[in-house]
C-alpha cells in the first residue's frame, strides 16, 4: 500500500475518521467526539484502522479538520490574554484595536491594544520608519499587563510584510515567552478585519500548542508514524508545525471539507453541494473543486473579519428538524428546532415522542429506519407535504447559491441528506454518492496545499499579463514552502481589480494556487481529475453534526 | 438644532448608505470612528439650513481617495479637520459650520467629526443629495461657488492649499494627483461660503432624510415588517423591480469600477431589467429603453433587509429590490444636469424624471 492517509474530522457531536489509499476508501468510523478532542481522534483512527485492515505502520499522513478553535473563540474559553501591537502610526489612530468589540470576550482575553510607528502606503512606501525604542517601551508595558500571546498587524503588511516580522524580532527580545502572531500570514487587506483575526489567532495560540502537541503526541504512541496535517478554512492544509502558530485558519475547515469530499465522491469539479446534517443544511457552490469563497466580512464569535470562508447559504434544515403541520392551509414547517443529537432516541421511528424530518422521510419511503409502524396516520398523512416543503425550500437554497442561471449538478452529503430524493430543481441531476455520510472526513484527507497573493501594483511599469504572471510565481513559491509538489501547482482563483476613485491605474491582484502534498502528488491528481464511485455502499441512521 | 448620538448614527450610517446608490464606499469604518469619538465625549450638532445666519462662513468637508486604500490605511483622525484650519488660515476667517460633501458612505460621517473637533456644527445638508465619484459634481460648484480655495491634508501632517484653478474639474484632477502622492487619502475642506450660498446651492436636509430612511428600516426589520416597504414609504420611491441578480459583467479602466447588471423578477417595467453601473448606479433599462437615469437615485438592496448593496459586491444570486427615488430638484435643472446628468457619464439618454411613488423626503428652503 503505497500510500495510505487518514482523514478525521472532528465535529461537534462525532468524530469521524476514513482510511484511504490512493483513491481507495479502505475503511471509516464515526466515533463520539471527547473534550480533550484527542480520545475521539484515537479511538476513530484506530476503529477506522482495524476496519480497514491497516496496520497504523502503513500510515503516511494524517489530515484533521476540527471545530475546537472556531467553538473556543465561541464559548470564550481556555483563551490568553493578549496584547495587540499595530504598526501604522502616524495614520489608523482613529480607531484603535478592539474598536468594534463584543465587552465579553474582549475582557476574557484582556485585551489591549498598542499604536506605534510604520506599516506602508498601498504601493510599498513606508508610512513611517519603525520606532525601535517605542516597541521597547510597548514591550514593557505588555509585561507589565502579563500578556502571553501578542498580535502584530501593520498597514498594508499583505503587500510587504518585512516590518511586522522585524517588530516581531524587537519586541521578542523583551518578551521572550510570548507567543507572536502575524497579520500578514492570516488576512488579506482590509486592516481591522486582518487584525481582528490575528487578534483572535493569538489568543487562541496557547490552546492550539497543547492541542496539536497532544494529537501529535498520541497519533506517534500509536505506533503511528505519520505526518501530521491540519484543515484549514480554504480546504487546504497545513502542517500540525504550523497550526500550532496559526489555529485560526482551521476556522469553518467543517463545511469546506464537506463540500471537498464531495466533489471527490461524485467527481464533480462544479456543483451546487448541500450538506444536511443534524440541524442544518449547508449549501455552497463548487468551483473547480474548491468551494466559492464569501466575498462579504465574516463575524466570529461576534467579531468582524475577513477570512477566506466558503460562502455558504445554511438553513435551519436537517434530520433531527422537528416537523409541525400548518396552520390555515399553509404547508408544514420543518425547524429550526432540532433533536440534534438525541435523534435515536426522540424520533418517532426510535421509539421516541418527537415527529422529525427523518419520521416523514421513513413515511414517504425515503428512507428505511426504525421502525415505521410507530407512524400514526395523521403522521403519515403529513409526510408528503412536509417533504415538499423541504424540496421546495432546498431548491430556492440551490437558485440562490448558483453562481449562473444554467442548470447545474447537485451533490448530497451528510446523513440528513436521506430527506432528499430524486431531482431538485434547477439541478440538471442529483448525486447522492456513496460514502455521503464521511464526506467531510474524506474531504480532510485529500486535502491539497495552497499559496496566495493579494497585492497593489501600478500598470505604468508593468503590463497586466507580466503582473498577474508575477504574482502567480509568488503564490507558487508560497505553495512550495508549504510542502506543495511543484510539478503540480495550478491557479484555482486569480482576479485584478482596479482601486477606484485613483488615477495611476494601481491595481489590487489577487493570486491563490494549490499543488499535491509533495510526498503523495501523482495519485491526488489523479483522484481530482477523475474519481469514481467507490466500491461498498454503507448506509448509517446517524444524522448528528 | 439636533443631535446624532450612537443610536442616530446607525440610522444614519445606514440611510447613507441606500442613499449612496452603489458607490461611496462602506461607511463601517467611518461609523466606527464616529462612535468612538462620541465615546469620547463628542457632540455631533446638526443645524437646520434655516439656522445658518446669512453672514456666516460654511465650509464643504469630505474625504477624498481610494475606498480600497481608506479600509486598509485608517485616518490618523484629523485629516478633515486640518484641512479646514488650513483653509481658515488661508482666509483669515472662522467657519461657522461644515457642510459635507455627500450623503453616501463614509463621506456622510467625517464631516461630523471634523465639526464636532473644530467645535462647530454640521449643517443639515449636502453637496450632493447621494453619492457622485467626482469634486465638481457638488451642487456648491454647479452653482457658482468658486473653486478655490480648496485645502487638503493627510496623516503625515502634509497639507496643501489650491489657491486657483480654472474650474473644479481641475480643482479635481489636481487633489487627485496630490492624493496618490499622500498614498491614497486624504481628508479636504472645500468651496468656502457664507451662509446665503449654502442656503441657495445646499441639497437641504439631507442628514435628516438619512436617520429618517435608517430609522424607518430599523424598524421595519425590528418588528419583523417588510424593510423595503418601509424604504419606499420613507424616500417616495418607487419599486422598479423586485427579483434575483443573474449576471454582473465588470469592465475595467478610468480608475471606476464599471459594469453592468441583469435581474429578472417582477415589477412595474416587466421581469427583466439592466442597470448600468460607474462606481453607482447609473441607468436601468426595461426593454432596451431607460427607465430611470443618474441623476435619479437607483438603489440596489437586499429584499430581506434593505440593506445597501455598494456595486463591488453585486454577485450573482442576490436576491435585490431596485428602487429608484426621483432626485432633490437641484440636481435636475439644465446646469446641474450638464455635469451630473447621463451625459456627463458617457451615456447618450436624455435625463427622464422618475414619477414618484410618494411624497418626495425632499425639502425646498423657500
């Protein structure tokens, strides 16, 4: 077996784990996800392992996707305090870090920000000189105020970021415990947003360290020998080195992976994929195999930033929903409340006093769970519309998520996908492929490796083409350095847009390229190119996110 | 006289921004700073025209730059205000009130922190009655305030007077250079006047027409009524169609962000619609022929909230409202219509006054 690689991902509820080789699924597991998050990675990997009959030694990689940060950042817990340094001065004073700020979780990592002297102009002039005694002085005062993580932001750093690291360097020498985050290697422009995200990054640096080394740890006790990855939010990986110091990329790996996963499952490089979990339903475009990306700031936690998110329509749809007739005619209502996880044992069907989406889906014969003969007749009056009602709202989800009036191709996964059968429509064909309900887990493992550029340039010097073929170069590097195969890079996203109101035709260029992991590059390929219906079908009655 | 406090000036902020019609950029930033300076112990004073004696100095305040640039390079926080005490300097006069420049994005918000820093109050009025790229477009110059002086400064203390220029397109053309050398922003005091020019060239009113248009779609999205109903109620708008964007084809050059945008849906003009888009929105067709023209405000918004959609961020799927609102009548006279009509904006179309859906949130200072 030449190249074996787990997928996990770690969700809210379960854990899942897939055992892969080459474009082969060998085995999978779906595991009760722990609070220390690392027993429900072990005993997934390791169930996962024994199905697939592969000893942990054949193990090549391991790919994690988890929501442990995004929840952390939610639930203001296990955070540092932390300090923000921003390098912009004598410009950016009028609003300052933390401006726009939920009190609560600013308090809990007490939060304090720091103005000094730097950062450039949009075409790489320095506002002002750094200020080696000012940082100084700040990196007293953080030692005074007993920060352990620090975030150091500096005007238009997407474009040059030398100042941040040389801040960096100087202010380490007085805080040699601290750990430091970068803006640079976090956001693109748009100042508060990258600095609310590097804010967030920092202070969850201190959670990310113990984490990743006790995943790391416990993988290697396991006789496993691999490398181990993390998911980031774009679909792509990083090093468990590198989450270490940037755990905030792992924010909404979830959905990404899912929509991954699912273009790998059917093939498809561009469809509509609707995920329909426990609660919710996710739907996103894929194009070229990644999903589109949220133009629009995203909020965390309360927080404004501007991460490179899937751009995802979510509903409050899922197998756990709760149904109820209507009222006066209307159609049934399906959600938002769910069971969630508690579906098998409050859903009709399981013995429970609940009517779910997964009861009308076992009336219609959609599905074929539990058991159907606890249905009362009014209940299985209900189902149909009930299912039409959920046709009906998906497929308004579908128009609005495409990004072209043409029909396009749908994939369904996740185990509350079972509510949908069929054509939607606006979809020229519905997939539901084999494996739907590890989708996410499947897409971790094939995760790819991504380098980016977002930049200002003028065309008076350089012409459009040797811009963009420029900033193609730097990305690629960037890809290289991340441990992307050279031979494989290839441009997923490239844009310029002119700034406006501005003579002098600057031009912003945005540059994103992915390759294959460089230890297992040809087969990747392969399997994005063409992959095919897997060999077993397996159908699970769990539907909990 | 009357203020605008945190709550005011999220109404504002957002009537700004329908009001804006596509362009003047995302006030979020501005807001912010504003609410910050009112943390801070700042007052924003709003004076009614009327309130303005006719001897007093008035003063047009704005930022001018790259939307791009002033999310990435915040102000240092002075930049309007010191452009203003540089024109006072150059005059040897006091400014009595600041006017701002238009009432679309972050430029309806920094000439009240310039106030509020100089100690003086913001006239209820603007330049422009909604958004407009350029610094002639403002009402002050069509008619007839002089174009300079004009000052400018940025957040490295640089400041510059402009002690004469032949018209305000130079006027424009010559702080636009100087803003690319000052790397993108800067803020700038502008066409100097006593309090009966103001009174005569002012788009009157116009900040109470936003808080009243926030208001009323705060509102609406509070007790869950339908946002866009309260928008047409509160500017005399009338709905030109409500549907879902299915192309927006983008075309580069000349330092705007030109395109244009297709809908369908259902309205007055029939299922299908096309707007024409130069950092705002220009001219909607129905069928080939306009429907509504620049200077009429065209405003694209969300159906589910109301919320403006500046023109860099339509995509396709959006679920929108067009809703045109016929233009203060300042703006609709042959001189304004000379340099801010579809002609001025390339367009071969005669300018076709919107019938109202209401009654117009306009006022005329008698």
């Amino acid at each position: 077996m030449a190249d074996v690689r787990v997928g996990v991902d770690v969700g809210g509820t379960n854990t899942d784990a897939v055992v892969m080789a080459g474009r082969r699924l060998l085995g999978w597991a779906k595991t009760p996800t722990t609070a220390d998050v690392t027993g429900g990675i072990l005993s997934g990997v390791r169930e996962a392992l024994a199905r697939a009959e592969t000893t942990p030694a054949a193990v090549r990689a391991v790919m994690i996707g988890t929501t442990h940060f995004t929840n952390a950042v939610v639930e203001r817990r296990r955070l540092e305090p932390t300090a923000a340094v921003r390098l912009g001065l004598p410009a950016t004073a009028s609003v300052p870090p933390f401006a726009d700020w939920p009190a609560d979780l600013r308090d809990a990592i007490d939060g304090r920000g720091y103005l000094a002297h730097g950062g450039y102009e949009y075409d790489g002039r320095e506002i002002a000189p750094l200020d080696e005694a000012e940082l100084r002085d700040i990196a007293r005062q953080i030692r005074r105020q007993g920060a352990t993580a620090l975030a150091i932001c500096a005007v238009f750093s997407p474009i040059r970021a030398d100042l941040e690291w040389r801040a960096a360097a100087i202010l380490q020498e007085g805080l040699p415990d601290v750990r430091v985050s970068l803006s640079h290697e976090i956001g693109r422009l748009g100042l508060l947003e990258r600095e609310n995200a590097c804010i967030l990054n920092a202070c969850l640096s201190g959670l990310a360290a113990t984490t990743v080394t006790a995943i790391v740890a416990a993988l290697h006790e396991m006789a496993l020998d691999a490398a181990v990855y993390l998911s980031q939010n774009d679909g792509t990986l990083m090093s468990a080195e590198f989450a270490r110091r940037y755990p905030v990329l792992t924010f909404a790996s979830g959905p990404t992976n899912s929509m991954r996963g699912a273009a790998y499952l059917s093939g498809l490089r561009d469809a509509i994929v609707i995920d329909v979990g426990g609660t919710t339903a996710d739907v996103g475009a894929l194009v070229g195999g990644f999903p589109r990306e949220a133009s629009l700031a995203v909020e965390v936690g309360g927080v404004r930033t501007n991460f490179r998110m899937p751009d995802l329509l979510t509903l409050g749809l899922g197998g756990g929903s709760l149904v109820r007739p209507g009222v006066a005619g209307t159609p049934p209502t399906i959600g938002p409340d769910s069971v969630g996880y508690r579906l098998t044992d409050r859903a009709i069907v399981f013995g429970g006093h609940d009517l779910t989406a997964t009861d009308v889906a076992v009336a219609t014969g959609l599905a074929a769970l539990g058991d159907p003969a606890r249905l009362s007749p009014d209940q299985r009056a209900l189902a149909p519309a009930a299912i039409a009602e959920v046709r009906r709202r998906l497929a308004e989800a579908i128009d609005q998520v495409k990004t072209s009036a043409a029909e396009v191709p749908v994939v369904l996964v996740g185990g509350g996908s079972i509510l949908v059968d069929g054509a939607l429509p606006g979809a020229s064909t519905a997939i539901r492929p084999d494996h739907f309900e590890v989708a996410n887990a499947i897409g971790a493992a094939i995760g790819q490796v991504s380098g980016e550029v977002d930049q200002v340039h003028s065309l008076d010097e350089t012409s459009r083409d040797d811009l963009i073929a420029r900033a193609r170069d730097d990305a690629a590097a960037r890809a290289v350095a991340a441990g992307a195969d050279p031979d494989t890079v290839e441009v997923v996203d490239a844009e310029d847009v002119p700034l406006a109101y501005l003579p002098g035709s600057a031009t912003r260029v945005h540059v994103k390229v992915v390759g294959a992991l460089r230890a297992a590059s040809g087969e990747l390929q392969e399997n994005l190119a063409r992959s095919s219906p897997l060999a077993t079908r397996n159908w699970s009655t769990d539907v909990g996110d | 006289m009357w203020e605008i406090d945190a709550d005011v000036l999220e109404s504002v902020s957002l009537g700004a921004g329908i009001l804006g019609t596509g362009g003047g950029g995302n006030p979020y930033v501005a807001k912010i700073w504003a609410r910050g300076e009112l943390e801070r112990g700042a007052r924003f004073r709003i004076l009614d025209p009327t309130e303005v004696p006719d001897d007093a100095w008035i003063v047009g305040s704005g930022g001018i730059g790259a939307p791009t640039v002033s999310v990435e390079k915040l102000r240092r926080g002075d930049e309007e205000y010191r452009a203003l005490r540089v024109l006072e300097e150059h005059l040897g006069v006091r400014f009595d009130g600041v006017v701002p420049m238009e009432v679309g994005g972050g430029n309806s918000i920094r000439p009240l922190i310039a106030a509020a820093q100089a100690g003086i109050p913001t006239v209820d009025a603007d330049g422009m009655g909604r958004a407009f790229p350029e610094l002639q477009m403002v009402t002050f110059f069509i008619y007839g305030v002089p174009p300079c002086p004009a000052a400018i400064a940025d957040d490295k203390g640089e400041e510059a007077v402009f002690t004469a220029a032949p018209s305000p397109q130079r006027l424009e053309r010559l702080a636009r250079v100087l803003v690319v050398e000052m790397g993108g922003t800067a803020g700038m005091a502008f066409a100097p006047m006593r309090g009966t020019d103001l009174k005569r060239t002012a788009i009157p009113r116009t900040l109470s027409v936003a808080r009243d248009v926030g208001h009323a779609v705060r509102a609406a999205r509070a007790r869950n009524a339908d946002p866009v109903e309260a928008l047409l109620a509160a500017t005399g708008g009338s709905l030109l169609l409500v549907g879902k964007i299915v192309d927006v084809e983008r075309r580069t050059g000349g330092g705007f962000a030109r395109g244009t945008l297709r809908l369908v849906g259902s309205g007055p003009y029939g299922g299908e619609m096309r707007i024409d888009f130069q950092n705002e929105n220009l001219v909607a067709y129905a069928d080939g022929a306009p429907i509504a023209t620049v200077p009429d405000l065209i405003c694209v918004v969300s159906t589910d909230a109301a919320e403006p959609i500046t023109t860099e961020l339509l995509r396709y799927g959006q679920r929108v409202a067009v809703v045109g609102i016929r233009c203060h009548p300042l703006l609709a006279t042959p001189e304004a219509l000379a340099v801010v009509g579809p002609g001025a904006f390339g367009y071969d179309v005669a300018y076709r006054p919107l019938d109202p859906g209401g009654p117009l949130p306009w006022t005329a200072l008698a």
